[in-house]
C-alpha cells in the first residue's frame, strides 16, 4: 500500500479524477445519495490516498481549520469495497490525523460524522457534540476530537 498526502496543486489530473470517480461511486451511488460531491472545498484541501496496484483504496480529504468549520476537518472518508475489512480505515484516520496535529498544528479536529459510525470515531477519542441530525437524508452527529497539551 502506497500512501500520499497532498495539496490540491499537486495532484495530477488523473488523480483528481480518480478520486471524484470514487468518492461519487461511494457517496452517491452506493449510498444512493444525490448531492453535489464537488463543492469547492477540494482545492482549499489536503488529500490522503492509499494506493494499490494503481487504484485507490482509501481516500479522505483533510480540510484545514475555516474551510467547514472553525476547527480542521477529516471529510469524504472512504475505501473502496474490495479493500474493507482489512483496518484501512483505521489506518487512515490514524494517518489523517496525526497530519493535522503534527503539520498543520492544529489543536483539534471537528466532523459530521454518518451517525452508525460514532463508535469508530470515538475509538479515537472524538466525542460527540450533537444531537443526530440528517444531512442529505442520512443520519449524522457532529464530533470533537481535541489534542492533549
């Protein structure tokens, strides 16, 4: 597996296709989601990928703090279906946020978190600040994950 972090501007084309391919074949497809997928946040963003034999098998989109909210935030968190069950998702919130605390510097973390995945969120140590609400007709919670000093 093959991982990479980067800035907007120095994604290839390709890879920025590659990712809205997956995220759209996630996000609105298999969740049978219509939304806008491309909303202008991706070139204020970072983007984490974990490759494999040329496709991506995970993906999120690190978003500094003041993009979606006051606080950084992980979003677009995703591995392709062939590579889940293996702790990729882990791995990538792992990765995505020792980024955020140790090169962007930032003191915590903020995410609307898919309400049936609170548990894993807060195996990190994100706790949750909402009430469940929909977002795009399905079920979120707003969490927080702030840094020990």
């Amino acid at each position: 597996m093959n991982w990479t972090i980067k800035a907007f501007n120095e994604l290839t084309a390709n890879e920025v296709y590659t990712i809205l391919q997956e995220r759209t074949a996630v996000f609105v497809v298999e969740q049978n989601c219509p939304y806008l997928e491309v909303d202008g946040k991706d070139i204020q963003s970072f983007h984490l990928l974990a490759e494999k034999n040329g496709e991506i098998a995970a993906y999120c989109r690190v978003l500094p703090a003041g993009i979606s909210y006051e606080k950084a935030s992980i979003g677009r968190v995703l591995v392709k279906k062939e590579y889940r069950g293996y702790g990729l998702a882990y791995e990538l919130l792992n990765k995505a946020i020792a980024f955020i605390r140790d090169e962007l510097k930032e003191p915590a973390i903020q995410i609307s978190a898919q309400s049936h995945l609170e548990k894993f969120y807060a195996s990190f140590g994100f706790q949750a600040t909402s009430n469940e609400y929909l977002e795009d007709d399905i079920p979120h919670i707003d969490m927080l994950l702030f840094f020990a000093e």
